[in-house]
C-alpha cells in the first residue's frame, strides 16, 4: 500500500525517476505474485463494471466460465458525483444484464455512506478495470495483479490516456491495434512490456453471428430509415474534449425528428454522463433536462437508448455523433456516419482516429444534418466501398481468432 502511495505522490509532483523506480520495484513485485497467483484454483477475476455503454467483455466471461481454473465475477463501480436514482437505476441495469448471462454480480456501491466498497471486501486475485486511469489505487489491496481491458477505442492524443500510474503497473493491457500498442512503447515508463494486442472486445460480436434484438426501436415499419443521434458529454468550454456543439443542435434535433417522423425513427443515444453536466449547465438544470430526456422517450418516432449499443447499432441505417470512440466502433457495421462539430479537423486525434475520422461524413450545422439525412432516406452513400477497404484492413480480427480467445489464452498463461 505504502508503494502505492509514494508512486502516486510521485506522478502528481512530475518526480519521473522515482516515478520509475517506483514501478520497476512495484513490477518486481507482481513478478513475485505469480508463483502464489498460478496455485489458486479457482483464480476470482473481478470485472468492474461502471455502466453498460462501457461494457464490451461479455463473450470473455462466457468463456471464463466454462473453466474451472477461473471464476469471473462483476462489481458495480458507481461514482458519488451522480445523483442517487441515476446510480440505482445504473446499478439495476448491470445486475439484470449478469444475471441473464448467469454471471455473478455484486454491487460495489455503499449507498448508506456513498462511497465505494473496499475491493478487499470482494477477495479478487485480479481486478479489472476499465478506464485508462484508476486514480484511487490505494484501494486495490497489494497482493492484487491489475489488468486493462480499455472500454473505448483511445482516440485522443492526450497523455492522460497513457502513462497512468494504472497502466504502468498493470499486468497486462489489451490494446485494439498495433498503433495503440507503440503509442503505449511511446509514452509508458515501462515502455509497453505489458501490452497485447488483442483487438477490441467488441469487435467480436459484429463478426461471429451474432442475432441482435429489434426491440429498440420504436416504430415496426421497414420503411422507416433508423438512424442514431449519440452525442458526447464534452458540453463545457473547459472540457478536455472541446469540440461538441450539442447545446447549439439540441432544440433542432427534436425539431428535425417531428419533421421527418413519417420517413425516419430516431434513437436518442447520448453518453451516459451529459445528462449529469446539463444539470450542472448554465439554463438547462434538473426540469429542463429530464423534460428534454423525455421528449425523446415521448415522441412517436423516438426512442432514449442508455446501455448496450451492439444491438443498436447492428439494427440501425446511420449514425450522426461526436462521440470520439464511436468514430471507430460504428464503422464495424459499415454504414453512413457523420461527425458533427465545429471543426473540420479534431486536433487531439492520433493518427488511427485520423483515418476513421476520414471515413466520416462531416457537418456542424442544422443543414449539415438534414442534408445526411435526406442522404440516408434516399439511399446515398458514396463512402462504402472505402470504408469497407478500411475495415478489412483495420478492424476484422487477426487469424481468425476472436478477440474474448485472445484475452482468454493470456490469462491462462498465468497457469504455465
């Protein structure tokens, strides 16, 4: 724990040597776990899991399940800042979700005292997690190995997607793509040595047959285009991602889904934590949000989305976003997609998020969107067959190997 401690004090102070030293004998430490963690039968592997949108790891569970050597199980990682119901709500969500799988669940949330649980109360071997930074690592108890499976596609070239305290002492990272992987080489103190590319976990289940439910969508008529509207968070002008433009479409958008209600139905998917900073924004607050939130749960044509999108997108004709992991997850399905924002140009892509930005359609005005959207109704999309090429080329899992049997044969590795 005290390890834990100086490490922290010495990534927030920028001391980089001790910083280093710190992991290096922090590293020896985990190396001296393996020997007792390779004993364990079963090794409890702990997920956990902050909301359903972040989640993306069910088929690595089924799999995990299926061997004795591990017992999977999820925790609910909620966060003090949400308001009560939103975190029951969340937390409702998640255990539905693992009890129809038939994993465990347990929540991580003390509601009574609002705050988290202990990990030691959950007496994991390993703990995932699955944000680039876990700042509160004293909470991890030292005989614990951590592991990164990344939520999202790290789009951005900021560095605190990288170099982390977390990171640098993980066991291991699954990263999406080699580039992802000599980014870590690039920017980590322990220049990578914990990484595998493995693909991105959701890559699996646009590719192995997966069925997905219509249910989502509010109108039963395949005349109906279906298109998403998932706008980011980013709401802020001192948000480090700065370059939404939701409050300047917001009132539009309703009025673009009543005027096209015969031709379209929509699905109001917005990143789980706008509804929270609109509360907190100057001339929206707690009345006009949720009324706001509803008039899309209310209209004909509509429909609010909150959890997991697999089935959403799979079932739908576009999307229209500013979500800087969707500018790659969406092009899974190989459909017509539009950056909306302010900026021809996102200066804080890397190079990989560069090219699926380029696969994009781009707008930042009302008649940007209704233009992509009369696109959709009629049919025209002259990016496909480039977006295809750039599927096959980066996207579709290597060898024939699914990304849930990559992560598995790793973890078995702690048993040679």
């Amino acid at each position: 724990m005290r390890i834990r401690s100086l490490l922290s004090a010495c990534y927030k102070t920028k001391e980089r040597m001790r910083a280093r030293i710190g992991i290096l004998i922090y590293n020896l430490h985990t190396g001296l776990l393996y020997p007792i963690i390779r004993k364990r039968r079963p090794l409890r592997l702990m997920f956990y899991v902050n909301n359903l949108s972040m989640w993306k790891s069910d088929k690595l569970l089924l799999l995990l399940k299926q061997d004795e050597r591990f017992c999977p199980f999820v925790v609910t990682h909620l966060y003090p800042k949400d308001t009560d119901q939103m975190r029951r709500d969340l937390e409702q969500d998640i255990y539905s979700h693992f009890k129809a799988l038939g994993v465990d669940v347990e929540s991580g949330y003390d509601f009574s005292k609002n705050r988290l649980y202990p990990v030691k109360r959950f007496s994991p071997d390993m703990v995932f997690f699955p944000q680039p930074y876990l700042n509160n690592l004293s909470m991890i108890p030292f005989k614990v190995l951590l592991s990164y499976i990344p939520y999202c596609f790290e789009m951005e070239d900021y560095m605190r997607f990288y170099n982390s305290m977390y990171q640098n002492i993980c066991w291991k990272i699954f990263v999406p793509t080699e580039l992802h992987k000599q980014l870590k080489i690039k920017h980590n103190y322990n220049h990578g040595s914990n990484v595998v590319v493995s693909g991105n976990p959701l890559a699996d289940y646009f590719f192995d047959g997966h069925t997905p439910s219509e249910d989502i969508w509010p109108v039963c008529n395949p005349k109906l285009k279906r298109i998403i509207w998932a706008p980011h968070h980013s709401i802020f002008p001192d948000d480090w991602l700065d370059y939404s433009n939701f409050l300047e479409i917001a009132d539009s958008m309703v009025e673009i889904a009543r005027r096209y209600s015969d031709k379209v139905q929509f699905v109001f998917k917005p990143h789980p934590m706008l509804r929270e900073k609109l509360y907190r924004a100057e001339s929206w607050g707690f009345e006009r949000t949720d009324a706001y939130y509803n008039s899309w749960k209310e209209m004909p044509n509509t429909a609010f989305a909150n959890g997991n999108y697999v089935d959403l997108f799979m079932t739908s004709d576009a999307l229209i976003h500013d979500c800087s992991s969707f500018t790659a997850e969406y092009l899974y399905v190989n459909k017509p997609v539009m950056f909306v924002s302010g900026k021809d140009k996102i200066d804080t892509f890397n190079s990989f998020a560069d090219e699926c930005f380029r696969m994009h359609y781009h707008g930042s005005s009302v008649q940007d969107i209704e233009s992509f959207i009369r696109n959709v109704i009629e049919g025209v999309d002259p990016m496909e067959q480039q977006r295809s090429a750039f599927i096959k080329e980066n996207l579709l899992p290597k060898e024939n190997k699914t990304v849930a049997q990559t992560i598995y044969d790793e973890l078995c590795k702690l048993f040679e």
